[in-house]
C-alpha cells in the first residue's frame, strides 16, 4: 500500500483513505494558495469598484449631481473602473457602478444620476 502524505505539508496521513490533509489548518493553508494570484487580481478589482461606489454616493446624496473631474479625482476616482455602460438613443453614454452612474459633459463636468432599482 502507498504511503499517503498531506498535500500541505507532506506528514504522513493516518485514518480514511480519501483523506488530503492532516488538519483544518493544512487544509485552509493549501486552499488559500490556490490560485492566489487570481484570488488578488479580483480583490483588487472589487475593492477599487467599492470606492468608486463610495466616491460617487457621497457626491450624489441627492440622486441628481454636477461634479468636476478634478473634485472626482481627488477623491480617488478611477476612471477606468465600471460594471455596465448604457447607451441612450440620443447618442449619450452612462457609465455605471452599480446603481450609481455618471455621464461625461463638456467642460470636465460629470452628471451624478443614481438609477432606481
């Protein structure tokens, strides 16, 4: 019979035969490094959609704003950051986090809209 280690730290596993792991904490040990990389990549993401989301909430407390790009950028804004994108028929653009969107206007301005859900 085949000796069986633990895929985390290689100790010698005794008890059921499907056993991977020696303990809880090997087991939560190896699964956390599995795709780690990718695991960082979307929580990264996420956390820069919350702040967008953050930034346009409390810019937008009443639903319907104007803000300047550069009131937006330093708040930490990224532009490049969104969930969806919504074309209307007259040719404007909306870019959205969430319910929370904006839409680019002349002069460096941002319409702040928040859809109803």
């Amino acid at each position: 019979m085949e000796k069986r280690v633990c895929l985390e730290c290689s100790e010698e596993l005794k008890g059921r035969s499907d056993q991977k792991f020696c303990s809880d904490y090997c087991r939560n040990t190896y699964n956390n490094k599995v795709d780690k990389a990718t695991k960082n990549l979307i929580r990264n993401i996420n956390n820069r959609l919350k702040k967008n989301y953050k930034v346009l909430s409390e810019l937008n407390s009443s639903g319907k704003t104007k803000v300047s790009r550069t009131k937006l950028y330093d708040k930490g804004f990224d532009f490049q950051l969104f969930t969806s994108i919504y074309n209307t028929k007259n040719g404007n653009t909306y870019f959205y986090i969430y319910d929370q969107g904006y839409l680019p206007l002349e002069n460096d301005l941002f319409l702040l809209i928040k859809k109803e859900l």
